[in-house]
C-alpha cells in the first residue's frame, strides 16, 4: 500500500531563481527563494539556507522529510530527442536538428543526476520528479483559492512544454487537467528573451526592462516583422526559425538569426546609447506578446467555459499583457500568483506530491497570501558593521510617524515582517517614497536604484480607493497586473503613471497588510492622495534584501535617507 507522505519538500533547484516550499500534512510550512538568503540574484545553487530555514521552522531535520519533488521531469526531455532529429528533414531547421537532440539528451541526463544528488540529502524521502507545467499549474490555481478556473501557463520552457492550458477544480481534492499544450520550439518566453538579449540586457532577468522601454517606441516600424515572426493559430501560436532559430540547449547558438539581424538592427552593447530603432523593437515585440497573450486568453476561456482565469508562468511577469487580458473583458476575474515563476513551482511541485497521495489532509496556508518568508522581528540589531548609521525609535505611533516622514518627501526603506514571495516587493521589504515630491522618479533612478532614467515605478494604494485612481476594475495585491489610470491620477500623482499611460498598481487591504495600510491611511490623511511608490528593497543587479544585513547595506551604499526595519529608525 502506497504510504501517504506527510512531509514533503518542493525544490527549484540547478537551473535559475532556486527557491524552497514545505507542507507538513497539506499546509504550507513556508516558502523562500535562496537569492533572499545567500544574495546572489537568480542564484542556481541548491537552495540550502531556504532548506535550513524551512526545516528549523518545523523543528525538523532532513531525515523527517518523507518525501522531495522536484520541478522538472527528466524522461520528458529525453523524449524530444526523437522529434529533434526528425527537425533535420525541414530546411529551415536542419542546422541545429542533431545539437537539440544532443542538448535534450545531455539535459536529461543532467536532471537525473541532480535528482540522485538530492536523494542524497534526505535518507528517509522519497525523490519524484513533477511535471514543470503542473508545478506552475497548481502554483497558480491553490493560490487563487478559487474552486473552479481556467488556468493559463506560459513560459520559456518546462522539459518540452512552452503553453498549457488547463482547466482547475476542486472535485474530490485540488487538482488540474491540462486541456491543451504548445511545446517547444512554440515559445513565446523564449522569443521575449532572445529580444532582450539582442537589446543588450540580461535574459532571464532584465525582460521587465525591456517592457518598461517599449513604451517609449513606436511598434508599426517592426510590427509586420513580428506577426511574421510569431503567427498565431486557431489554438495557439508557432515561431518562424527564420527570425528565431531553433532553441538547442546547448551554448553557442545565438537565438536571432542573420535575417533578423538584417531587417532590425545590430545587437547593442550594454554601453551603447539607447536609439529610437532600439525603443521601436522594444514596442513591436511587447505589442506582439500582448497580442499572443490575449489570444491565448480567448482559448482558455472556449475550451474551460469557465469566469475566471490564472496565469502563471515567467511571462505572467509581464504585467502590462495581463492588464490588456483584464480590459479585453473575456473573464470576470483574472490571477497571477506572488511567484509566478519557477520560484514558486517549488509549491506547486510539493503539492503535486501530497495530492498524488491521496491524503484526506486538505490543501491550506497557500491561498491568497504572500508574506511566506523567514522573519526578524526579534532579532537584535548590532550597527557595529556599518559606523556610518544610526538607530532611535520613533517617539509616536510608527506607521504615523512613517506617513509624516514620507509627506516630508524623505526615501524610505520599510524592512518588516516575513519576506514576500515572488519578485516584487508588496509592503514587507520595499522602498517607499512620495508621489508628490518633484522629480521623485528620476531620484529614485538615479541615486536610490541605479537604473535606467525611463523605467517607472509602481503605485501602491488602498484597495477602497484604487478605483478613484486605476481603471483596472478589480484587485491588484501582488503587483502583477498594469492598469489603466484616471483623470484624478494624472493630475494628482502623474509620477506614478509610466509613457504608456498605465500603472503597475498593488492594492493593499487592512487584513493583507495591516501595517502598510495604517501606513497608506495617514498618508492620505496628510496629503489628500493615499498612494505610495512602492519599489523593491534593492538595488539593480542586488535580489531584494531578505536579512537585515542586507537591508542595512542597502541603506548604506544607496541614496536611501533612512530605513523602518522592525520598528527601529536608522538614518546615515
């Protein structure tokens, strides 16, 4: 008889944003991405300091783990071997047919010996691997909380598949049924990042920049050469190879080809100046993406019939397509979880597991929440390591004290409670700034964050106000969706609202933050206006700051004028 596992240990490991999930008997213990702990970002190392954490949590040790999942599949690649080489009779695809049926091969291989070293580290645990897209899948659908939707999942790659749809329901227990897949080389991820790349930013990292830049472009110069590029079809999308040449998993394989080359413009070094043909390239891709998504949107909705639709998947970080499936009114209700990327398949792999156990435990502690991470709050504070910062305590009510800080246009860093889940900052480990303070954008850009002068920053605003300022028309908690904004917030905050004329909002309610909506409540008590900047505890290049230490570097080698780290004010 199958032995029900009651410990079980989700992994994101080896490939980008390694990250950690515990469930004891079907409620989440915790989540954390390493790149919090170890502060290196997008780290692909074993998630240790996650692991350590989650375990010391629950008073455990790795032999109490009864068993591991793990998000990827090995089989599943070596399976696209056969279908690669039979790439080599098409013209168009005949160069890379033998190096991507070596290169899933060799990641076959690869993923199976990563699944014994993991093995390895838990003696009493069983290993299963977890089918990359069911991972996003569950992700997605367990923390929507929902009982029945449509769940949309597109990404770079997970083993084969690029696109699924799939409808979730809570028959019986928490499950979903993929109704349609798009595998690759169909890959709507892999596209926005070859785009990147050629743009002179990081793939895999740096996308959100570029769709930042988009907005300042004019997409009718490339728009042909994208709907080329990327037809769409009566149930999904395919990629020509004639722009964008067959993925091979193998380095040394540029993912632009000569023809794209030719008819864009040359790959732009990191260094080199922006120009409005880089700006237009932007535009034409993001138009496309937005275009593919929503069509993608419709389909999801014909084959599930069902009101409500989540998104997961890197691509479901774009947020401004989410807000164009918003507007397109083919759903009532749109989701995207706080990890909507590999990240947080490391939940949805662990769920995977406990549901294919068939325990009679139901699924809790995932559904609607974010703040997942370790927490500090009575932890000693030891300035020693930074003689340049001092500490007081504010002799008033904090969050009044903060409010009145920010009326008075100071920069904030706000370091509280457990770390978010995901990439944005939603309250717990943000930089906080006045929307009404002058050329707050392009202090923040240049002296706070150390980015590019054209990337916006985010508004965060009391869920019962949002609608006097953003036309989205639903709740926004985990900034993942781009709204459209109205006449009140152009005149009152025009800081908060990017070239495009969206915002990427979060709205936050008492129960969902009670700290940064005591916050948001004074401000407006002070100003009129109850929203805030709202951008991540960071610098560019540098994760989110997950420890205190990191927070303290962050005020010290940043333009920060101070920092709210669990009560206790810390200026240079």
């Amino acid at each position: 008889m199958k032995r029900t596992p009651s410990v079980v240990l989700g992994l994101c490991s080896y490939t980008h944003d390694s990250s950690a999930a515990l469930l004891m008997g079907g409620e989440l213990i915790g989540f954390v991405e390493e790149e919090r702990l170890s502060e290196q970002k997008h780290t692909r190392a074993y998630p240790a300091r996650a692991i350590t954490w989650l375990l010391d949590q629950a008073k455990l040790t790795a032999a109490d783990v009864n068993a591991v999942a793990y998000n990827f599949q090995p089989a599943r690649y070596l399976s696209e071997s056969p279908a690669a080489l039979r790439m080599a009779l098409a013209p168009a695809t005949r160069d890379r047919a033998m190096a991507r049926a070596h290169g899933f091969a060799k990641v076959a291989v690869r993923t199976q010996r990563r699944l014994r070293m993991i093995g390895r580290q838990f003696p009493s645990a069983r290993v299963t691997p977890v089918l990359h897209h069911r991972a996003h899948q569950l992700t997605a659908f367990a923390a929507s909380g929902w009982d029945e939707a449509a769940v949309l999942v597109v990404d770079s790659i997970g083993e084969r598949q690029t696109t699924t749809i799939a409808r979730g329901h809570t028959a019986l227990r928490r499950r979903t049924q993929t109704l349609e897949a798009i595998n690759d080389p169909a890959s709507l991820g892999y596209v926005y990042g070859a785009v990147t790349e050629h743009l002179g930013w990081r793939r895999g990292d740096e996308e959100g920049t570029v769709m930042a830049l988009a907005a300042l472009g004019d997409p009718a110069r490339f728009r042909h050469l994208f709907a080329e590029a990327v037809r769409t079809t009566a149930t999904g999308f395919h990629i020509n190879p004639a722009y964008f040449p067959t993925r091979t998993l193998t380095s040394g394989y540029p993912r632009t080809s000569r023809c794209f080359v030719t008819e864009t413009c040359p790959e732009r070094h990191p260094s080199e100046p922006l120009a409005e043909v880089h700006k237009d390239l932007a535009a034409a891709l993001q138009e496309r993406t937005e275009q593919v998504m929503v069509h993608l949107a419709r389909r999801a909705r014909v084959l599930t019939d069902s009101p409500r639709l989540c998104v997961g998947g890197g691509v479901a970080t774009n947020c401004v397509s989410i807000g164009r499936i918003i507007e397109a009114g083919i759903f009532d209700e749109v989701f995207v979880p706080p990890a909507p990327g590999d990240a947080g398949t490391a939940i949805g792999a662990a769920l995977a597991v406990h549901l294919d156990g068939r325990s009679p435990s139901p699924v809790a502690g995932i559904a609607r929440t974010c703040y997942l991470g370790p927490s500090y709050e009575d932890q000693p504070l030891d300035l020693t390591p930074w003689p340049g910062l001092h500490q007081k305590t504010p002799g008033i009510e904090t969050a009044e004290f903060l409010a009145d800080q920010l009326a008075h246009g100071t920069i904030v860093g706000l370091f509280q409670g457990a770390v978010e889940a995901g990439p944005r900052a939603l309250g717990n480990r943000s930089i906080l700034a006045s929307p009404l303070e002058p050329d707050v954008v392009q202090r923040l850009n240049a002296t706070v964050k150390f980015r590019e002068p054209f990337r916006p920053f985010a508004p965060i605003v009391l869920a019962e106000h949002a609608g006097e300022f953003f036309t989205l028309g639903q709740q926004a908690p985990y900034m993942s969706m781009a709204s459209g904004v109205t006449d009140k917030a152009r005149d009152q905050v025009p800081a908060i609202v990017h070239a495009n004329g969206t915002s990427r909002l979060q709205t936050v309610t008492k129960e969902q933050n009670p700290f940064m909506h005591a916050v948001l409540t004074a401000f407006g008590r002070r100003t009129g206006v109850p929203v805030l900047i709202n951008t991540s505890l960071n610098v560019k290049g540098k994760p989110i700051c997950g420890t205190p230490e990191m927070a303290l570097d962050c005020l010290a080698n940043s333009g920060l004028d101070a920092l709210l780290l669990e009560g206790r004010w810390i200026t240079k």
